[in-house]
C-alpha cells in the first residue's frame, strides 16, 4: 500500500529510523517543513534511549515512525505500537533511489526515510499478527529443510560418484535405490563411514520434512485457514502444502485491489525500459515474494497436461476428491483454469521454451487465484462478507482483464 502525509490539523514530526542489529539510527524532520529536530543513534537492544527521545518529540507534536522491512522483523513495529506511536515498515525495493547519489551511511539513510515518508513517497508493506507471523515461519522451515534434504542428497551422490560408483537402474532415492545403497562397499574405511554419515544425514532429514508435512496438513485444518485452503487446492497443481504458503505468505486476499496488483506483488510482471519509440521488454521482475512465486511456478507444471476432470469407472485422481462438495462455482472455475492455461502453455511453447510457458501460465494463474478467493469472500456466510470494497470488478472480468 502507498503512503501519504498525513493531513493533520495537529503538528506532526516525521521520524526515519534506520535500523540494525546492534544499532537504530533516528532522523526527525517536521511535517510543515523546516530542518531536522532530532539525529542520534542509539542502542538496538536497550530500546529505552529510542522511547525518551520519541517522547520528547510527541510533546510538541504528533510522531510518524517507519523502517525498512529487514531481519529485523516486525518486532519494533509492534513495540511502538505499545508505546502508543505510529509506525510502518517500508518495502526496500519501493524505496526512490536517486541517479546521483554517492553516498550511503546509516545517518544519511534515516535521513532519506524521514524525507520521503514525508512525500509520500514510500510503500508500506503488510504487517502479520503474531500467530499469522508463528504459522508462516513454521511453513517457511519446511521449505528450508526441503532445501537441506535436497543438499544431502546430492552431496551423497556426488560422494560415491567420485568413487566411480553411478545407479543407472532407475530414479534416485526409491526403495530399490536405497537397497542398492545399502550395499555399497568401500574398500577404505574411513569412506564407507563417510558414506554412512551421509546416508544418515539423508534420513534424519527425509523424517524430519515427513513429519513437517504431518503438521503443516493439520495446521491448514485449524481457522483462519481452512476456507482459503479448501479453495486454493481445487486448482490442479496446488496441494496442501502449497496452499499454506500462499495463505500464509498472501494473507487477506482484499488487500490486492485487482489481480495485476497480485501479480505485482510476486514479482511475475515482465520487466519493461521503455523509450519514445522504443520499447523493450525482458523477463519477469522478480522483485515480489519469492516464496510464493516458487511454488506458483512448480504448481503450473501440471498444466502442460492435457485437462482431464479426474473421474473414471475405477479411481478418481487426487483433484477430482478435492472438489467433491465444493460449490458449483469454485469447480466450474477450476476447469476453466485447466482449458484456458493448458492452451495458454501449447501457444506459447510454439515460439517460446517450456520455462517461459510456464512461467506465463503461473501470472494468469495467480488471477484466477484472486477471483477465487476474492469471491469466497463474499459469498454468503462467509465470516467476512459483504459488499466489494470501491475500486473491485466481479473476480471473473477483472481476472481476465488482468491476464488477457
């Protein structure tokens, strides 16, 4: 969301904090003008200096903190919130950057945060509960394990390729290449207890993603979660575990005005420097939530399949079950999600390759995402329903506006 001054009667103080692990630089400028009131720094972990000196800036007017969204988190937004102060955290890729400048330092970057919060020139980023930040954090250590096991697992298979050792039977890690594993022998000792810590190290973690997808299943069973997993999973593509990172990365699907604003959002726009006649476009910005963005793109892997309803004489495939009792809607939106990106993949896979294809399909499919959850939303008896907020077209056109 875009900031603006705010158009107090009252005085008001605008103040940039610059903050770091062990130190917070503060610059306060005035809201009406003038030069800066306050520039200090002081500790990061004794907050006491930072609440005086905020202080004696409210007495005379009404204070406005931000800070650059970091590691830092979100834990001093809330400790000023408790203080009774106004504070923001600021999205760094949004902040203005001048051609010209050549210098960089902590004082002069609370400077520039003071000067341009005051503009309106910053953009806010959206500030979780604490149980919202607990859950998308645990969701966030099942991807980085995924990450650690994967390492494993390479790190094992190269070990024993450098021993001239190569499984050519068939894929890695199945039940038939762990028995092969297990037969390994090693003429030198010391390698083959190698080879064992690797192979432990494997396991451990291989148990470890098991039992967080245990909980992550249970997890998206539990409010406010449920209603936002139920919808998300009846796309083709996205199991649980994908549905909880964009519940949990996304949160409140009404903070996007439209899909393109989504889209913006994880960063799967084409980038664009475009000049008088000239115009020039390249790859996508990834400049958005890089978490989503990753699982969105492996989700439209399956488009490149032809569309299928999933339902035969003897079995019905994993999307067909999860539709089963969802509204008509949901379902009818479903498959025109599958005819509409499965023909969006073969169109572009005739002048382009399949990772660009996909990577098309994945923008169009984060529009159909927004109507879906848009409209649960309003339907009715939801918790949250009610009329659209200003600015909202029906999910179905403003959706296809944005991908089409």
């Amino acid at each position: 969301m875009s900031l603006s001054s705010p158009n107090f009667r009252t005085p008001s103080i605008f103040v940039g904090l610059d903050v770091h692990k062990k130190t917070i630089a503060i610059a306060a400028i005035p809201g009406a003008g003038g030069a800066f009131v306050l520039e200090r720094e002081v500790s990061a972990t004794d907050l006491t200096a930072l609440r005086k000196a905020l202080t004696r800036l409210s007495a005379t007017a009404t204070v406005y903190c931000c800070y650059e969204a970091s590691s830092a988190g979100f834990h001093l937004h809330r400790v000023l919130g408790q203080w009774g102060f106004n504070c923001q955290v600021i999205a760094p890729s949004m902040i203005p950057v001048l051609p010209g400048q050549r210098r960089k330092n902590d004082r002069l970057d609370a400077r520039r945060l003071a000067e341009f919060y005051r503009s309106g020139l910053l953009t806010a980023v959206h500030i979780p509960t604490p149980e919202e930040e607990a859950v998308r954090d645990f969701v966030r250590m099942r991807e980085a394990t995924r990450r650690d096991l994967m390492r494993a697992r390479n790190r094992a298979l190269k070990f024993i390729r450098r021993k001239g050792i190569v499984y050519t039977a068939g894929g890695h890690w199945t039940v038939a290449h762990w028995a092969w594993l297990g037969k390994i022998c090693l003429p030198i000792k010391i390698d083959q207890a190698t080879l064992a810590e690797y192979l432990s190290r494997v396991d451990v973690l291989t148990a470890q993603v098991r039992e967080l997808d245990r909980r992550i299943e249970e997890l998206a069973k539990t409010e406010p979660y449920r209603e936002q997993v139920r919808i998300l999973c009846s796309f083709r593509g996205i199991s649980t575990h994908t549905a909880m990172v964009l519940a949990t990365e996304l949160g409140d699907i009404r903070r996007f005005p439209n899909p393109r604003s989504l889209m913006c959002y994880l960063g799967l726009i084409p980038r664009e420097h475009s000049s008088g006649e000239r115009t020039r476009t390249g790859g996508i910005t990834k400049s958005g939530n890089s978490h989503c963005r990753h699982v969105l793109v492996q989700a439209s892997w399956s488009y490149r399949f032809r569309p299928s309803k999933g339902i035969g004489k003897t079995c019905r495939s994993p999307l067909a079950k999860r539709l089963e009792g969802a509204p008509p809607w949901l379902v009818e939106m479903s498959w025109k999600a599958q005819k509409r990106l499965w023909k969006r993949y073969n169109d572009l896979c005739l002048s382009r390759n399949s990772c660009i294809a996909v990577t098309a399909v994945s923008r169009e499919l984060a529009g159909f995402i927004w109507a879906a959850l848009w409209r649960s939303y309003n339907e009715p008896g939801h918790l949250n329903s009610g009329l659209p907020e200003a600015g909202f077209l029906p999910p179905e056109t403003a959706a296809l506006q944005a991908v089409g």
